[in-house]
C-alpha cells in the first residue's frame, strides 16, 4: 500500500480498495476473518479472491482505487453513499447507526 501512496495512486489509506489472493488454509482463514479485514488494515474494501493451482502458497496483494464516493461520517469509500435521500453524504452502515 505504501508503494501505492509513494506513487499517488491513493492518498489515506481509506482511499484503497486491496484484492488479496490466497489459496488453500491462508485462503481459508482470510475468509472466516473476511468481513473484519477492511477494518484491519484500514481500508475502504477488501476483496478476497482464491489462488491459481500454480501459485506457491504465497499472498498477492494489489492495491486499487475504490469504487463509490466518500462518506461523511466513516470517511470509507462506499458505492451506497448518496442512495438514501434522507442522509444522502453518509454510506449505508452509518445511516442504519444513526437509525438505530
């Protein structure tokens, strides 16, 4: 990610989206702890894909922009900010906290 910022293809780290790819039991645990991992490395989105057969049980990571616009309250990037026209700068998440 460090690399990525270097080269001002994202500025926070909140403004990544990272693909990791993984096979086998790194694939495994990385899925069981998938919905944990943006918050882990501080990130707007991770996205999990599995490995090729031929990949030697190492972890790729590749580093994107993320799809959607900023939200006001987590400042994550997600595409359901503006989908709600009652709290239409804040993402799904935080408009269901603030409902709650």
């Amino acid at each position: 990610m460090e690399e990525a910022r270097r080269g001002k293809q994202i500025g926070s780290s909140l403004e990544a989206e990272i693909v990791i790819t993984a096979k086998g039991k790194q694939w495994e645990i990385l899925k069981e702890y998938e919905t944990y991992l943006p918050t882990l490395f501080i990130v707007s989105h991770v996205t999990l894909e599995g490995g090729a057969d031929d990949q030697q049980g190492e972890i790729t990571v590749t580093v994107n922009q993320p799809l959607g616009r900023k939200c006001e309250r987590c400042w994550n990037y997600r595409t359901s900010v503006g989908k709600n026209q009652a709290h239409p700068t804040i993402c799904e998440r935080c408009w269901k906290a603030l409902e709650g």
